[in-house]
C-alpha cells in the first residue's frame, strides 16, 4: 500500500460541510476586517486576489472581502473538523500568524479556489506550528481540508517568486502534505506525560 504524504502522493482530502449561516458570519467577519485594516488602500493594493462573486447560499461578496471569507471559511471547516470552537473576533493588529490554537499547538489554515500540485505560503512565513491547507471554490458547501506540514517541514520548502513578481513564496508540493488526521492526534507533551 501506498502511503499518503512523504512526497509520495497528496494524502485524501476530508471533506467537511459548512452551512450557509456559515458563510453569513465569514463574510461579516471579513467586512469588519477589511473596514479595521483598511486593505484597499495599503501598499498598492488595488482589490482582492479573488474577485467579486456569489458565495455557497447566494452571498455576495466584493473583490476587498472576497479572499477574507474563502480563508475564513476554510478555518471554520477546520475548526468543526477538529471539535472546536471558531474564533470569529476582530484583533486590531490580527493573529499573529495563529488562526487556531489546536490541542497540537498553533496552527495557520491556509486556503485556495483551486486544486493545485503546489501551494502557496507567502515568505516570510507566519509563526506557527503547523500550517493546514484546504480548498473551496466559495459556491459549494463541502471545504476539502487537504492536509497539513510543520513549521520545520515549511522551513524547507522553496522559496519562489509569486506570478506578480512583488513578493515571495514557500512552495508546498501538495505530495508532501501528511493527512489532517494525523495532526488532530497530536497532543502537548504534557498532556502526553
């Protein structure tokens, strides 16, 4: 048998479903956040990465609020996934880097509309210690959570210039991805003890 991750093969996805309710408090979320951070007018920002669209239950979200929801989203699917709760408060200054605080440690959830062979993570990377990717194209309710890689493991990924060319990434070959699973097992050592 084949195993999943160890840069072998990408490890099955687990879907997750997510109701419209769901998105309703993402999108709120996202607006506030937006408003907070004023992202439409920081460092040539000029609109989202993801475009205006119709999200899963008929939401309508803007290019400045658009990529927040599918991300937020994606942290609420590995939030029921893992059996905890959602953080949905605003943080003047964000997270730090920590969308989650998982029983394993701090985890970053990083989400995308596509599949890809390669994820992305822009350099310098966030301090946690896990970072979870998943998929979800924003017109469906099923969230794929695709798998996940230590801090360690993302330390050496390589570094890539974006499609844009204005910043860096890490490149995640989705092969080297462990199944999500198996993070959800891990405990603090001293619960372990």
């Amino acid at each position: 048998m084949e195993s999943e991750g160890q840069g072998k093969r990408p490890p099955m996805p687990v879907p997750v479903e997510i109701t419209r309710g769901d998105v309703v408090l993402c999108l709120d979320f996202a607006i506030r956040c937006a408003r907070l951070r004023r992202y439409a007018e920081s460092g040539g920002w000029r609109g989202g990465l993801v475009p205006s669209m119709t999200l899963y239950g008929g939401v309508l979200a803007d290019d400045t609020v658009a990529g927040i929801v599918i991300g937020k989203v994606a942290e609420v699917a590995m939030c029921r996934l893992a059996g905890c709760p959602a953080d949905l408060a605003l943080k003047d200054t964000g997270d730090g880097g920590r969308d989650l605080l998982l029983p394993c440690g701090p985890t970053q959830v990083k989400a995308a509309r596509k599949k890809y062979q390669n994820k992305l993570v822009r350099e310098p990377f966030e301090n946690a210690d896990w970072f979870v990717f998943a998929t979800w194209d924003g017109s469906t309710s099923q969230v794929l959570v695709d798998g996940y890689i230590s801090k360690a493991a993302m330390s050496r990924m390589e570094v890539v210039r974006s499609r844009r060319g204005l910043w860096m990434n890490r490149q995640v070959p989705t092969c080297e991805l462990l199944p999500i699973r198996s993070l959800l097992r891990i405990r603090p050592i001293g619960e372990v003890l």
